[in-house]
C-alpha cells in the first residue's frame, strides 16, 4: 500500500478522509487514481485480478492518425400517432441494440463492441422542444454476454438472463413508462416503443443502457448515445452550428492486445464486481488519439463523459481558455471563461474553442496526464459569422423558501468486516425496500447529500433538472458515532459553471450537497442513483416517486 502522504498530493479529494479509518480503502484509493492512474496502478492491481496477457498499452500506438468520426444522425422510418395527442403525427424511429465490431485505431483489429444502430457511440437524434417522437428499442444482442457478469449482484442472479437491455435517455423529462426502469429490460427478439415529448429547453441529452446489475458492462460494451435537443432561443444566438458544432464523447476502457474490450475483474471469481473500473485508452467518440481538422475559427463543441468511473478534466496543450456556455440542461446566463473542465461520469459540457489566433497550429484536448485527441488548425484566415452573446439563456435562481420539503440522504460505503467496499449505498438502503422518497408533482424540494464516503460520487435523478445550492464540509466521523451533523466550513457556493440546470451533481467526500429540485413532468416512478456504473449496479441506486398532484 502505498503512504498516505502521496495519495494526499495526488488528489484534493482525498484530503479530509484519513480520520475514518487507518488504511485508505481501495475505494479511496480509486478515487485518487481517477485523474492520476500510473503513480497508483500497484493498488489498483489488489483490487482487480491480473489477466494472462498484459493489457495492450495506448501509448505505443502511433497518436493522431485517425480523422475523428461523428455520430450518424437518425432516420426515422415513418410517422405515426403522438400518443398525447391523437392528433399529430410523430417521427418513429427503429433502433436496434446490435453486436458490431469497430475500428479503434487504425493498427488495431477491429473491437467487438454492443452499439445502438451500428456504431459507438450510436446513431444520433437531433429533435426539438415540443415536438414528441417515438422510438422503438429492439434487442437483438447476442444472448451471451461477453464481459463479466457478477451473479452475486441484485438483478444479475442466477438464471436470470445475460443479455437484456433497457434505454433511459439521460436528461430527458420523459413519462416514466417511458423512462427505462431499470427492471424493465429486454431480452433478444423483443422490443418496446418509447415515447420521448422533449418539452424541455435546448440541452444534450445522452441515451444509455439502464438493465439491472449489468448496467456497467452493457454501457462498457458501448450501448451509449447522443439525443440533442433545440429550441428557438438557442438558434437566435447565432453560436457555431453545422459542421462548426460538434460532439465528443468521451470514455475509456482497457484492451487486451489483440485490441479486444476487457473489464476489470476481482480476484474472486464467485464475485468478479469491481468498485470502479477505469481504462488506460480513451475513446473519443468511439477512437483512439484522433485528430479533427478545424478551421482558424470559433467551434461548438457538445461535450460528454460516458465513461464508466473516470472523471475527466479537460485542458488544451496550449493552455488557452475555453469557453462553456452551458452544462447538463443547456445553456448558461452567460459564458464561462476556463483553462479546465472537469466532467463526472454523466455530465456534459457545452464549450465553444476558437481556433483563429492558432492558425497552422496542433493543439491537443487533454485530461491531464492523458491526451485525448488532436485538433489540427487550418494556417488560413476565415470568415466566422458565428457568435457567443454576453448573455445566453436566463437562468432564474430558485429561491430555497419555494422548497416545499428538505429530504436529508446520506451515500454510504458498504464495508466487510476487514474494511473491504463491499459496494455503496443510498441513505443505507438496497434497491429493492420499500419507496421512500415521494416528491409531490409541481413542488419544489431541497435535497442534501450527505457524503459519508471517500469518494465522490455524481449523483443523477431521472426526469428533472435541478440547481446546486451549495456544499458545506462536515465532521464524517461524528455524523457516523453520534448522528450530529457538525459543518466544518461555511457553504460553498458552486463553482462558476455548476449555476445553470443540471441532472447529474458532483457530491464531493465529506460535504453536504444541496441542490433545489422542481419536481415537475410527469408523476410516477423513476430513479436516483449514482453515475459511477460500478455503484449503481451495486445499490447505489434507490426508485423514487413522483406522486400525482
Ligand atoms: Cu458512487
């Protein structure tokens, strides 16, 4: 194990846990590691079992050689009835969860990966506010799985089939029969219609995989992709749009050496689950170190991370400032000027580049110490007729005395007798208790995250968009002996891009995390849970009701 003293220079993050317990746990450990892997890859190693081969290492491939891809926009296949409104029509979409096999690289064989509509990250959906589409989802997976299933784990029991899919589209403010309940999967063959309404402001949303205890694997596999929304007030801004606007999607993931998807297991094999799993490639929408060529002006690029555990914190190797006009839920009031972003699992970002002083120059993304991909900068002067008004959207502060109720919700660690994760917990309750959170449908309710644990944990809840209040620092171990919640700081207010709508909340260790929820949409049953897939699948995901007003 290593000292203490070096993992504490690796990550702020680890600063205020050492009273707890005397060792670190692998989970803090993970933590650490999450923005800095190589110092800290011997204690990974006791968390996960060796494989036969070593994995292949990224870095001695040749780096930008590959023109980076972009989504291919989705078709859909005919109209049919709103099913709020019998009378429109709306597009219908046929999407098939399908086996495909990609390129990563052009020196790699091509990787078996799970894709929605034949590529990773899949087909992309461009819609707009107020104009409802049907899509149907259909499972035509293989029924073997090929990354490893954790029988151990609720929802992946025994007999229960490997492969099962089920879609939530992440973000989006959708009627709960149509919100991809986690138990509500499909198995090969089958399919199920989904209506999206998209009423709700210009944002990228993002689809995913949702199924019960293998949630992690299936999104590993690659069943993740994109869903824009857009409005009139985002086209009146006149931002980046067309071949100047694009999506990156980032994830990482381990390679054997024949370029082929491993995940990381335990050392038990009854129990492959692993708290967290972080690769050494990083894909940018589905490869490896590519480049894109850009022209010397300003771009819109739609950010996200769906990685399974890592957090990213972007920065240009030229060390010039980005600007985000917007996070989860779309635009900010007004643009943020920073040299890094960081994005959790879940999270997106919205950031215009402008490339005109660079003109001829190479100017890598990088999330430190790990480049990403490369932009390579036309060496003439263009026209850009694009702009990035002062100010943006509003975004009215809610006012915390329109909060109907505060709900308290602490995130726990699941320990064994030797201090071992055995995963993590909601408010130390497993998945399948009784409901207890029951917001009423057009209230506002404050929730504060009590974090009990050494990590940080995004934490995302289906259906709405919220504000961050604030994070406060607390004494963990006198929560945890006498139940006192005992601040150790003031509140701290959220950093300068954390003020607009978000979805998925970064709950920092040992802070309380408040953020301010309207619960309007649709009454019925969704989920809260935690954005690191490894959790989520291993009870750190609770339903929670939306009750009819
Ligand atoms: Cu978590």
């Amino acid at each position: 194990m290593l000292p203490v003293l070096a993992l504490v220079s690796w990550s702020h993050e680890t600063k205020p846990l050492i009273s707890r317990r005397f060792f670190l746990s692998g989970s803090a450990l993970l933590a650490a590691r999450r923005f800095a892997p190589s110092a800290l890859a011997l204690s990974l190693q006791q968390q996960t079992a060796p494989h036969a081969t070593p994995n292949l290492d990224p870095n001695r491939l040749a780096r930008f050689v590959d023109a980076l891809p972009l989504p291919v926009v989705a078709n859909p296949i005919e109209r049919r009835t709103a099913p709020d409104n019998p009378g429109i029509q709306v597009p219908y979409y046929r999407i098939a969860m399908q086996e495909i096999s990609a390129k990563l690289h052009r020196d790699l064989p091509p990787t078996h990966l799970w894709s929605y509509g034949g590529a990773v990250p899949g087909v992309l959906f461009e819609t707009r506010r107020g104009e409802g589409q049907l899509v149907e989802w259909v499972n035509r997976l293989p029924a073997k799985h090929f990354l490893p299933i954790d029988h151990t784990l609720h929802g992946a029991e025994p007999g229960i089939p490997e492969s099962r899919g089920v879609v939530h589209l992440h973000g989006g403010r959708t009627p709960a029969e149509s919100d991809g309940y986690p138990e509500d999967w499909l198995v090969p063959g089958r399919s199920k219609v989904y209506f999206y309404p998209n009423r709700q402001d210009a944002a990228l949303l993002w689809y995913h995989d949702h199924a019960m205890g293998i949630n992690r694997l299936n999104i590993y596999a690659g069943l993740v992709g994109l869903y824009i929304v857009r409005d009139d007030v985002e086209d009146a801004l006149q931002l980046p749009k067309g071949k100047y606007e694009v999506p990156l999607v980032l994830m990482d993931r381990d390679l054997g050496p024949d370029g082929q998807l491993r995940y990381p297991v335990s050392p038990d094999p009854s129990r492959p689950w692993v708290p967290e799993a972080f690769g050494e490639a990083h894909l940018v929408n589905g490869k490896l170190f590519p480049y894109q060529d850009v022209e010397a002006r300003r771009y819109r690029f739609r950010i996200l991370n769906a990685a399974n555990g890592r957090f990213y914190n972007l920065s240009l190797s030229n060390g010039a400032a980005m600007l985000q006009i917007g996070s989860d839920q779309g635009l900010f009031s007004a643009p943020v000027t920073l040299k890094s972003i960081q994005l959790a699992p879940g999270e997106r970002a919205d950031v215009v580049i402008d490339f005109s002083p660079d003109r001829g120059a190479r100017i890598q993304l990088k999330s430190e110490p790990f480049e990403l991909m490369q932009f390579r900068v036309g060496a003439t002067a263009v026209e850009d007729s694009s702009l990035v008004p002062a100010t943006l959207r509003p975004v009215a502060r809610i006012v915390e005395s329109s909060a109907a109720k505060t709900r308290r919700l602490t995130l726990d660690e699941n320990l064994n007798g030797v201090a071992e994760s055995m995963g993590m917990l909601l408010n130390k309750t497993p998945w399948h208790a009784p409901v207890t959170e029951k917001p009423m449908l057009n209230t506002t309710e404050i929730w504060e995250f009590v974090n009990l644990t050494e990590d940080v944990h995004p934490i995302h809840l289906h259906m709405v968009r919220f504000q961050i209040l604030d994070r406060r620092r607390f004494d963990t171990f006198d929560y945890m002996t006498a139940g006192k919640l005992r601040y150790t700081s003031s509140p701290m207010p959220p950093d300068p891009n954390e003020l607009g709508w978000k979805d998925t909340v970064r709950v920092n260790s040992g802070t309380v995390t408040r953020i301010i929820v309207p619960f309007s949409g649709y009454a019925g049953r969704y989920v809260w849970h935690c954005h690191i897939l490894e959790h989520e699948d291993n009870e750190m995901m609770r339903p929670y009701e939306v009750l009819p007003a």
